[in-house]
C-alpha cells in the first residue's frame, strides 16, 4: 500500500559503529551496477555499494545541503519505510583533511614495498585504490563547497 510519507528512515552502519539514524527526504548511494536514488516507499531492493559518495537528503530544498559521506564499499537493504547502509568503512567528507588521506597513502605504498607475498601487495593496491577515490571525492566535495 502506497502512502504519502515524505521522509523514511535511514542508518548508515559500519562495523564499529552507528554513525548515522535520521529521517531522510532522498538518499543517493553509489551501488554495485550504478548509482540510484532512494525515495520514500521505493520498492525493496538489496544493493551491494562501491566505493564512492552516499549524499543524504534532510530536505530537498535549496537552503539545505545534503551530508556526504564517502563508503569503502558495503551493501544497502531498501524497503519502503527505510533504508540500511552496512558500510566496511564510512567517512563525512566534512571531517577529512586531504594531508590525512594522502599520508594514509603514502604509508599504504610504504607497505606494499614490505609486502610478503603477492595477496598482501594486491590487497594493499586495492586499499590504495579505495583511498585514491576518496581523496578524489573529498577534493570534488571541497570544490563545489
């Protein structure tokens, strides 16, 4: 039965934490096959996530801007009431300084050259990917700011 909420609730989790549990008008999210918007009573969906932006919607208006917030990867659980993020790791672009990003970084591409065998290297080139697109996405965050 459709009816006509103009919010759903939406909790971004990681496995340390809570980091996120608010009413929300739009949530877009960064998935598996492409990014795709969440709007109240969307029909249920389960998505895996790439790594990329969430953008939360508190009200979709011109005054409010919405929280981003950048995810390693994860899986979204969709129904209409709500909507679940499960993120491996989850990071407000407000918070993060681009010189942290680029020393994780540097001490990712230190470790790769100690690595012992190739799973470790090729497991520490994906978490250098992963950090390559979050810097990427903070710097765009910073520049439409």
């Amino acid at each position: 039965m459709i009816t006509d909420m103009k919010t759903f609730s939406f909790e971004l989790v990681s496995p340390e934490e809570r980091l996120m549990s608010q009413e929300a008008e739009m949530v877009s999210i960064p998935g598996g096959e492409g990014d795709f918007g969440v709007l109240p009573n969307h029909a249920a969906i389960l998505s895996t996530i790439r790594p990329g932006v969430i953008k939360v919607y508190t009200k979709r208006d011109d005054v409010t801007p919405p929280k981003h917030v950048f995810v390693a990867g994860g899986f979204a659980d969709v129904t209409p009431v709500s909507c679940s993020v499960l993120a491996e790791e989850a990071f407000d672009l407000e918070d993060l300084e681009e010189a942290d990003v680029l020393k994780e970084i540097g001490a990712l591409e230190d470790r790769i050259e100690k690595a012992k065998n190739e799973i470790e290297a090729e497991r520490l080139t994906k978490r250098i990917a992963v950090e390559n697109m979050k810097l990427d996405a903070l710097r765009a965050y910073k520049a439409a700011a």
